[in-house]
C-alpha cells in the first residue's frame, strides 16, 4: 500500500515537471454565447438536476428543522458576469 502510494506521488510530481506553457494562437470566435435562453438539451439537464437538487434541499431543511415548508421549493442558481 505504501508502495502504490509512494508511486502515485512520484507520477504525480512528473507529471508536473514536464508541463511547460507553449505558445498558442487565441481562437477567432467568441468563447462563450449570449445569454438570451438555454438549448432544449440545457433545459433537459435543468429540469431533471433541479428534480434531484429539491429532493436534497428538503431532506436537509427537515433535517435542519421540520417546520421548513418544503413543498414549494425556489429554483436557486449562480452565474458570473463579465464586461469586456
């Protein structure tokens, strides 16, 4: 076990000394799209995350404490933005 461990830790390490940054050209298109909706697959991938997200949210607040109404849950989601 010490064995594997030791190994793994000495990949580890040269993996890290081989990588140096090379020069690249930047890409020509825009990397990230306007936001004015999501495609029908990101809707798919919402709808059955948030199905999955509430069913933790009210296993946690009936835990943390039982008088949370649960039934009624918000859709809550984080984004970042930047000006260019």
């Amino acid at each position: 076990m010490i064995a594997q461990l030791l190994l793994s830790l000495l990949l580890a390490v040269q993996a890290v000394a081989d990588y140096a940054p090379v020069d690249a050209a930047c890409p020509t298109t825009d990397l990230v799209r306007p936001a004015d909706g999501i495609s029908d697959d990101e809707e798919t991938f919402r709808v059955a995350r948030k199905a999955v997200a509430d069913q933790a949210l009210k296993k946690w607040l009936t835990k943390t404490n039982s008088a949370f109404g649960t039934e009624d849950l918000p859709t809550v989601s984080c984004t970042t933005f930047e000006t260019l």
